[in-house]
C-alpha cells in the first residue's frame, strides 16, 4: 500500500527558508505513469496547489510561488524534497505530499497526513 | 488562470436525502475535473477525476457529472460520514496548473 509522510521544522520564522521532505513507501517514485506533488491547506484560502515533478526532476510549478519554489527528487531514497524561500505569514499552512496523476487522471489519489508549517518570529 | 467557484458554500442537508453540489469553470475544462471529499482532521479523499469516474473504492452514491464548465457531485442517500467539506480541482493546460474550488461545507441540518 502506498504511503506518504511528510516532514519539517514546524515553525520556521519570517524571511527565512522552509525546507519539508516526503518519504515514500510501498512504491517506488521511479514511476512513468504518475508525477509527485505538494499541495497546502490555509483556512482562508482552501487548498493551493505547489507544483508537482516526474523522477527524472521535470517539475511544474504554481506561477504565484514558481520564484519562491524549488522542487527535487531522491531517486536512492524514495523521498521528495521542497524548498520555499523568502517564507511570510502567508505561507503557514498544512502541507500536503500527493501523487499526481498528470497525463493520465489530471488528479490526486494518495495524500500523506499533512504537516503543519507556521511561519512566526 | 482558470477560477472554480463552488456553491453553495454551506448545504444543511439530513441523513437518507440526495444533495448536489456545483463546481463552475471561469472557462472550458473538458473533462478534467475531480471531487474530492475531507473529513475533519483528515487529508482530502480523492472521489471522482474525469469528471463521472469513480475513484477505486469510492462508493456508487457518489456521482459526478458535467463537462466544459458546469459540473455537479451528486450523493444519493446521505451517510452519516458524507458530512464533509468537498473540493472540486481542475487540471488546465496553459499555463500547466492545478486549481481547486473554495469548497462546500456538507453539515447536518
């Protein structure tokens, strides 16, 4: 059974970068029929889509984050990696690791468990 | 960028009724469109992509319909754990995006 978990620092203070990682179990992420993604939840504004990224570190991005946002792949470890630069208030969020079924569902139909991110001085 | 707008926000509905939930396109999406239910404290549940295909293990009270830009999820027969928050999301091709809806509130009346 495919399983994703997401991790972090929890808090992460103003200007600075957020770093979360996905581990992957039950699968392997080398996979050509399906990209990875991170989604995140805010109260306010529901669920935003990141951007999402195929094994080989072909990567889509959201164009409101795309100069904020790095993603990246760890093929050996089975994880995936998100880096947000330049983090505010804004950026607290619930962040979520999916599989993306780009080109072939145009969804998502795993979700790890979400990790809390709050960005405060 | 293409904008969902889902409504109503919040639908007061009882156990054993059939509910509809509507998801609008600012422009054309084919059938790129997916539900997705989330209970509170949970992740999202993926329901239904393609528009009307259920997801694996999704039950048949769940039923989406629609193309271009009106879409709908109906529920037939109300369970109690189908009070819920509901998305829906479209996939648009340029710029290459994912866009979800604000959500439905499904609460008990």
């Amino acid at each position: 059974q495919l399983q994703l978990q997401e991790s972090g620092p929890g808090l992460v203070r103003p200007s600075d970068t957020l770093s979360l990682t996905c581990t992957v179990s039950g699968a392997s992420i080398v996979s050509t029929t399906n990209y990875w993604g991170w989604i995140r939840q805010t109260p306010g504004k529901g669920l935003q889509w990141l951007g999402s990224i195929y094994f080989s570190g072909l990567a889509y991005y959201n164009p409101s984050l795309r100069s904020r946002l790095t993603m990246s792949v760890d093929t050996s470890q089975n994880h995936l990696f998100l880096t947000l630069s330049s983090v505010t208030a804004a950026d607290t969020a619930i962040y979520y690791c999916v599989r993306d079924l780009w080109g072939s569902g145009e969804s998502f139909d795993y979700w790890g468990r979400g990790t809390v991110v709050t960005v405060t001085s | 960028e293409i904008l969902l707008t889902q409504s109503p926000a919040t639908l007061s509905s009882s156990p054993g009724e059939r509910v509809t939930l509507s998801c609008r396109a600012s422009q054309s999406v084919g059938s790129d469109l997916a539900w997705y239910q989330q209970r509170p404290g949970q992740a999202p549940r993926l329901l239904i992509y393609g528009a009307s295909t259920r997801a694996a293990g999704i039950s048949a009270r769940f039923t989406g319909s629609g193309s271009g830009t009106d879409f709908t999820l109906t529920i037939s027969s109300l369970e109690p754990e189908d009070f819920a928050l509901y998305h829906c999301q479209l996939r648009s091709s340029w710029p290459p995006m994912y866009t979800f809806g604000q959500g439905t509130r499904l609460d008990f009346k």
